[in-house]
C-alpha cells in the first residue's frame, strides 16, 4: 500500500509532500476533506505499534482541553484521533508495510530513504 494521509492546509505536510515527490503512484487523503476511518487507524496502529505513537501533543486542541494534565490510555489516544483530525501527528506515510509518522527530520530522511532509494 502506498498513501499518505496529510492536512491540505498545512505548510509542514505540503513541504514534506514537495520533497518527497514524485508521489504519483500514492493514494492522497487530506484527513480534513476525508476523516480517518477507524479500519485506517487500526492499519496505522498496526504498523506504528500504538495510538500513542500516532498522537500529536502539539495540537491546539491538546493543550485547550488540558490534556496533558490527565493520564490518557490507548483507547483514549484512539478516539481522540478519530473525533478530531488534528489529533493525528501528520503527515503519515504508508509504504508497503512500512509507515512514518511526524514531520522530524529523523523520519522524512527515512521516508525519503525508502520511498526514492
């Protein structure tokens, strides 16, 4: 499977996206037009090991609800991402049985490594 599931509105997404193109033959999910699926998520999860590793604390959202001062679980971190797309740490790209998740430059170059070798 080759998709990424990214934010349209966001420069972080799109400059990664630039960088890592051509991405002709990859599926584009912009999760604010085309919700994440619980089925999706669960692919996700299955590759990234957690929910957690998929949760973006730097979310606006995180902070608002004062989510940092409650102890959240896997179910908690799941349902979040699905009620809210900016719970998803983005862009997340799937390559086969590979995924990376997040905008660190750790993971693009790895990305980048695997997608264009």
């Amino acid at each position: 499977m080759k998709k990424v599931y990214y934010l349209s509105s966001c420069d972080t997404c799109k400059r990664i996206m630039d960088g890592l193109s051509p991405l002709d033959d990859f599926e584009l999910q912009d999760i604010k037009t085309t919700p994440i699926t619980k089925a999706q998520l669960g692919e996700m999860k299955k590759l990234a090991g957690s929910y957690e590793s998929l949760f973006s604390k730097r979310a606006r959202l995180y902070k608002e609800r004062g989510l940092a001062q409650k102890t959240l679980g896997e179910a908690d971190y799941e349902k979040l991402i699905l009620e809210h797309y900016t719970f998803l740490k983005r862009p997340v790209f799937l390559y086969g049985d590979k995924i990376f998740v997040g905008n660190s430059k750790k993971v693009v170059e790895a990305a980048k490594e695997t997608i264009h070798p």
